[in-house]
C-alpha cells in the first residue's frame, strides 16, 4: 500500500501538513494568512472550548462580547502596547465609500477596548473583582504563515480581569496558569507543560510578568500552548479604571489579562500524532469511538446499530460507519488519520460468533470481544489511551532536556529539545546570542520546578529552545 502520509522522520513539517490536508482539518483561506477550518478540525476546537469554558466559568469569569474594530487612538494610551503591536495591526481606513475621520484597528487583542469599558464599570472595591472573558476571532499581520500555528486571523478566548490588590490579581494569574491551562492541557489533551515565567524579551506588550504554558512537540522543537499575563496598574493607569477603596480613597485597578487559541490544535497534532495520523486523547476526542460495518449485511447494520445506541447510552461520543458503498479499507484509514481512539468492527464473521474486534488506535492493537462485555472492553481501552498518550510525552519530554553548562551548549541542546541552565550563566545577554541560532528563553522557573513569582528572584533556571 502507499503510504498516506510523509514519515515525521523524513521531513517533518510536510508530514504536519499532510495530516491537516488528509484528515481533512483545514485549508488555506482566500486571503494570505486566513485559514478554513474544516468540520473535522472544527470539532477538535469545539471540544478544546468546551473543556476550557467550564473551566474558565469555575473561576467566577463571565463571558461578554467586545467589539472587532477598535478605534487607532485607544492603542495610543499604552505606550508599550501599541509599540508591541504596531507591526501586527490590520488597520481599516475605509466604510461606506468614505475615508474615516480616524482609522480602527481589527482588533489583534482587546485590552485596550475592553479597558475602556472596564473603567465604565468600576467604581467602588464592591465592584471587584471584575472577571470578563470572550470568544472571538483575531487578526494579526504575519509574514510566514502555517495552519493552526500562525495564521493572520485566528480562534481564540481571551480574559480581562481588574482586581482590588496587586496579591489578588497576582493569584488569580497564576490560577488561570496552573487550574484552567495546566490542568485542560495535561488532564485533556495529555500534553505535559513546562510552566514558567517569560523573560523581559518574550512578555506580553505592556505587562508586568507573563506567565507561560510550553510543551514540546514530537520534532524537538517547544510550542508556547497559552499565556497568563499580570499587567500590574499600566493599563489601569492609561484608561484610567479607578475605584473607591475601602478607606474611601480612588485608586488603580490592578489587571490581567490570559489567552489560548486554536494554535493548541497545531499542538495536540504535532504533540501526539504519528506516522498514521492524529491521535486524540479520549478526554479530548469529538468521536471516542467509530462502529464500523465491515461488511453491508442487515444482519451486521442491525447489529452495529445496537452497539452505537448502547454505547452512546453510556454516556460516550460515537460514530456509527455504517456506509456499505464505501471500501472498508479506505474507512479503515481514515479512521486512522482523524485519530479515533476506539475502533469497533462488526462483519458477517464476528457476529456469528457473537464478538466484534476492538482496535486501539494508540496501542495499535486488536483483540476480540464478546458483544456482551464491549462497553467494559471499550471503557478500559479509552482510559489506557489517555494513559499511554501522557506517558508517552511525558517521556518523550524528559529525554529531551539536557542540563547544559553555558548559552553555546544550550543552543547545541536545543537541536534536539530543551537546553537547561541557570539564568545566570545565560541573562539578557546569552538570550540575544541564543537569539541568532533561532534559540529562545521558553520559560525560567525555580530550581525546584516551580512557577517564580517574578523576575527579579535569585537562582532561576532557564529552559531554552527551538520553537514555532
């Protein structure tokens, strides 16, 4: 047979889009750098939201709707925003067949608008904490463009949130970090993340501290998966989101804000899939299991209608394949591309013996089961391979972090995964150098493994490495 998909040692990048094109996630838009996620890659996201959404709302975080456009003179108040941003704006010059008095910026973050409500919205302690959070789409100018990891326009949930105390919004940050990102990416999508705090050179436009989410794909290379940004009083200061403390005093809200978008679809692809296709996590997984007709008899429809209704009883996200005009081998295959953790197969054979054959797209096994005992069957073959995806990377991640000596040795290391030190043998200096390979700081905790509070304390550990 020949094969479906480039080998990921072969050329790594080709097979990545091999996966999108064949298991049918996405397609280039008209325009350079949009993108058309496809009903399949769309089910993927759908369920990262659903995931996330729950988690988000455990916080006390209401979502809202914000405006797209975004008037060019709110990017002005915050200095160090707007120089962040100011080569990544869309800016719309035109509407109705006039020039406009003053241009909007397409909104490629929205904290600057949603400051201005923010500011509306506060004014008294008894108003905070104030917890927003939207879903939308954004866009931002990109030279180089890939499917799902950098795309002009992309998916994505984005909180804003302003508190009473500096330590209140500092908490709730690293909540954010460790309860809502950590825990959906590790218990969802079984991709272990370093956490960590971003250097100087890698922090959000106009934050304080950005705290980071980094796992690392199967090729060696590091993807930032989602960001929690402390952004002390600056943007406080320049919308001026004041409130009347306890002791009758006005005084600035101290803010933050945190995103993830639909790049974790690049990461859950490139974190887990192999030579045959994507793998998903059960937890993650719009379909768990796919009952497949192996041959178009009355006898098998029936019979594989009953196991789809008594496993979607159960509680399970399932597909029945039921099409007789189609090879069983061709669906075989496409099973496999879009990464159905479960498979059932029912023919003519299994079911005069009363069994159907039970294939685990992670273990790459099959065995016979008795009809009577496949929802047990299919629940042990579900929790081993959300077992197995984890531990796999998890191990794939440890191997692949050497502890290095200086930057030179970090970057060598870097060819191959993480290169660790102290950031004092690195600083702003040996991060520049690393810099010029294509190297980059992906995060610094402490020496025990811990998320750092800030920059400024002692006795870091820096993690360096490749990235997308």
């Amino acid at each position: 047979m020949a094969k479906v998909l480039t080998p990921q040692s072969e050329d790594f990048p080709r097979w990545y889009q091999d996966v999108i094109t064949k298991a049918q996630l996405a397609e280039n838009g008209p325009a350079k750098g949009s993108q058309v996620i496809r009903p399949s890659g769309y089910a993927l996201w759908e369920r990262m939201v659903d995931e996330l959404d729950a988690r988000i709302k455990e916080t006390g975080t209401e979502n809202a709707s914000f405006p797209l456009l975004i008037p060019e003179s709110y990017f002005q108040r915050e200095a160090n925003h707007v120089e962040g941003f100011a080569p990544e704006l869309w800016m719309v010059t035109h509407g109705g067949g006039k020039e406009l008095e003053e241009p909007l910026a397409v909104r490629p973050t929205s904290e600057t608008v949603i400051g201005e409500y923010m500011s509306k919205w506060v004014n008294s302690y008894r108003d905070l904490p104030l917890l927003l959070n939207q879903w939308c789409n954004v866009l931002r100018y990109e030279l180089r463009t890939r499917l799902f990891l950098r795309s002009s326009e992309f998916l994505w949930q984005e909180g804003h949130t302003v508190h009473e105390t500096y330590e209140d919004a500092h908490a709730f940050t690293l909540r954010i970090l460790h309860d809502v990102y950590a825990d959906f990416m590790e218990n969802v999508l079984a991709l272990p993340v370093l956490r960590g705090i971003k250097t100087e050179a890698e922090r959000f436009a106009g934050a304080l501290n950005t705290y980071t989410c980094e796992a690392l794909m199967r090729d060696g290379k590091a993807l930032q998966m989602g960001t929690s940004h402390e952004l002390g009083q600056n943007f406080a200061k320049a919308f001026d989101i004041q409130f009347q403390g306890k002791d009758g005093k006005q005084q600035f809200g101290w803010t933050t804000s945190w995103g993830v978008s639909t790049r974790m679809v690049g990461g859950l692809i490139m974190g887990h899939g192999d030579d045959a296709g994507l793998r998903v996590p059960p937890n993650l997984a719009p379909v768990q299991v796919c009952v497949m007709v192996v041959k178009d008899t009355d006898e098998v429809q029936s019979a594989a209608r009953k196991v789809y209704e008594e496993l979607k009883a159960d509680g399970l996200r399932v597909k029945l394949d039921h099409r007789g005009d189609v090879a069983f081998g061709r669906r075989a295959v496409d099973a496999e591309l879009k990464g159905y953790p479960v498979r059932i197969e029912i023919g003519p054979r299994d079911l005069k013996n009363g069994e159907a054959t039970l294939v685990s797209r992670v273990e790459g096994t099959k065995e016979t089961v008795p009809l009577g005992m496949l929802a047990e069957a299919v629940a042990t073959a579900l929790e081993a391979a959300q077992q197995e995806l984890w531990d796999e990377a998890l191990r794939h991640r440890e191997e692949r972090i050497a502890d290095v000596a200086s930057v030179e040795e970090a970057v060598e290391a870097a060819q191959t995964g993480y290169g660790r030190l102290p950031w004092d043998a690195c600083g702003v200096e040996g991060e520049t150098k690393a810099a010029e390979s294509g190297v980059t700081v992906r995060a610094l905790q402490r020496a025990d493994g811990s998320v750092p509070d800030s920059l400024d304390e002692d006795g870091l550990i820096a993690y360096l490495a490749r990235s997308y």
